[in-house]
C-alpha cells in the first residue's frame, strides 16, 4: 500500500500528513496517535509533527518530505454568488459581531449560518427577505434534517443580523422557535472514571483529565489554563474571561496540585505559559487534541457510553450534589448563568434515585405476586 508523508504548517505548528488509500485498519491506528486529525480537505490524517509519532506511525526522518504545506484553519463558508450586496451585508455582520466583543467561535458559528442563507439566495438581497420568508426557510430546514439545536443556532445568527444590523426588532415575532429536547446530562460513575485514569500511561495526559474532572471545567477553560493561574497559597484556580467574558475562582484540590507538580517536574521543557502546551510551539493544547486524549482513555477503560470530554464536567458536578453540596455553590463553580442550567444534575442524583422504591417491590414483597 502506498503512504505518503510530508510536513504541513498548522496552526503555526509543524505537523505530519499522512496519507493512503482508504484503510479500515489503517484509519484505526491514526485515530489513536493523540492529537491526530483527519482533514477532508487534504485527504489525509495530520499528527504533531514528533519523535513518538514518527516511531507508532513507523516513519523515519528520511520519510517526511521537506514541502510545507500551509493549511487554513478557519471553518468553510459558503460562496455567496453573483451578489456583491449580499457580501457586503456579511462584512456589515461580521463588523457588527466584532464591534460588540462576541467570542471568535460564537463569530465563527454565525458567520457560517448566516452564509447558508446567503448562499442559497445568490442574487437575492437578504435585506429584502420578510418574516413570512424566513418562516418558510426555516421550515425548509428542518425537512432537510435538521436538528432542533443546530435550527435554533441558525435563528439566533439571523436574529442577531435583522434587529442588530438591520435594526428590523419585529422581524422575528411571529415565527415559532422549535422545542429543544430536554436531554439530562451523560455522568460516569466512580469505577468508570478511575478505570479510564488508570488506562492512561502518559503523566501529562492523566493531569490534563485529573484537572478537568477535579475543577469541573470546560475543555475551553483547560487549554486556556495559564502557571499563574494556580494559586497554591489560596489554593484556588483563577478560571479568566470564560464563557460569557466571565472570571470566576474555583478550589484547587491537594491531590490535582501535588498531581501537576508531578507532571511539570517530569519534563526537561517546562511550560512557560500555558498550564498544558505544545513543547513545540509553546501554544496551549488544541482543543481537538484533549478531546482524542479523554477518547483514547475511555476505549482502554472499555467505556462503551457514547459521551465526549465534557461528561467529566457533568460527573463532577452531579458528584458534587450526591455529596450533599449545595446547588447554589455548584452552580457557581460551574460559571453558569441561570441556575435552571444547574438544576439539570439533580434529574440524575443517585442517592435520590435509589431512595424510591418501586410500587413492583410493594407488591412482591407482600407476596401478591409470584414469577
């Protein structure tokens, strides 16, 4: 089989593309190099660009060709076509986004709803479209499959351009919102969560996932992780502009800091920055990266639970409530909001759940039922 290796430029970081014909067993082994990457646009897998990976992907220094590739890590977008009006009404949003301070992945998820949109009028102007229009496009959306969340994601990137661009406010009155499915958070249990701890053999894998489940943090909140962040004489960590441009302090547990220690002593190259980076770059760990990484470690575990990295939040907090801790200091370790968001953990408590007995065990246990 043909396999053919060269070096891109990612993200400012040197990675190894690698590609071959389509492999079922081949496929397999690259999706467990931590921090690989499979992209449509180049046919290929990518993998940091180091001295393990060139050895678990059997290559030698004389196999990577010396051609660097620049690779665009900026989501697609849709062609607006034959419209120069419509083009100039995306740059008007995307002003208008950036004006007001919102985050680069809420910018990033706008911008490409609204240019599904666009790219279906063509020379259509969207400033001319009205609520019954929008009605229909909707509508047309969900026969197409879409899912309630992903449809409300797309509503609110439009709202946003007809009554904070356009300054249109009655445009979405009279058009119903689809309702969400109410789906309670996924919790690992105590076993499954020490079986996947153990499973991985990497320290610094075993800290990035100790921290998350030890702080309850998003995997966001991780990479952005920064030394001075870590308070040990507070024993506190210092989570900085999160979700919502929001600070917040959360406990730093004992455990995690003789843990990271641990970790940060091992390395000959120690973080300067950032809590958990590239040793190559010195940038904070991709995101996409810690997501194969919890992968990895919950298929060695042989957690079969279809869940990603964000469950060990979920178990942290619904942890938290099984151990009698109020909802209220939950919800603000969490950073949410509203504490309606919070309220979710107490659908899966089990101490309450195994306090209810089941009407079943009434009748079988006064012996009005036999099998």
């Amino acid at each position: 089989m043909s396999i053919s290796h060269s070096l891109i430029s990612y993200e400012g970081e040197k990675r190894i593309l690698v590609s071959f014909p389509p492999n079922r067993h081949l496929n397999g082994r690259m999706n467990m190099v931590p921090g690989a990457r499979w992209s449509h646009t180049l046919k290929g897998w990518h993998i940091p660009d180091t001295t393990d990976n060139r050895k678990k992907c059997k290559l030698a220094a004389t196999d990577i060709t010396t051609t660097e590739t620049s690779v665009s890590t900026q989501q697609t977008v849709l062609p607006v076509q034959n419209s120069s009006n419509n083009q100039e009404e995306m740059q008007k949003f995307l002003q208008c986004l950036t004006l007001k301070a919102y985050s680069k992945s809420t910018i990033k998820t706008y911008r490409n709803e609204f240019a599904q949109l666009l790219h279906l009028l063509k020379d259509k102007p969207v400033q001319d479209l009205a609520p019954h229009h929008l009605q229909k496009y909707f509508l047309y959306c969900l026969k197409q499959g879409m899912k309630e969340n992903t449809l409300h994601s797309r509503m609110n990137a439009l709202k946003f351009y007809y009554e904070q661009v356009l300054h249109r406010h009655t445009m979405f009155f009279d058009i119903p919102r689809p309702k969400k499915p109410l789906q309670l958070p996924k919790v690992l249990n105590e076993d499954e969560l020490a079986g996947m701890f153990r499973a991985l053999p990497n320290l610094k894998h075993k800290a990035l996932l100790f921290t998350v489940y030890s702080a309850g943090l998003r995997v966001s909140e991780l990479v952005n992780l920064k030394l001075r962040h870590i308070d040990s004489g507070r024993m506190q960590i210092l989570i900085e502009n999160a979700k919502g441009k929001k600070d917040r302090y959360v406990p730093l547990s004992p455990v995690l800091l003789d843990i990271l220690r641990s970790y940060i002593k091992q390395y000959k190259t120690k973080p300067k920055m950032y809590l958990f980076e590239s040793e190559q770059t010195g940038e904070p760990y991709p995101t996409r990266t810690v997501q194969k990484i919890f992968q990895m470690a919950k298929h060695k575990a042989g957690i079969s639970k279809h869940a990603g990295i964000h469950v060990l939040r979920h178990s942290f907090a619904t942890h938290l409530l099984e151990k009698g801790i109020d909802i209220k200091y939950i919800k603000d370790l969490l950073g949410h909001f509203n504490i309606k968001t919070t309220e979710r953990y107490l659908h899966v408590r089990k101490d309450k759940l195994i306090n209810i007995v089941s009407p079943l065990d009434d009748l079988w246990q006064k012996g009005k039922i036999a099998w």
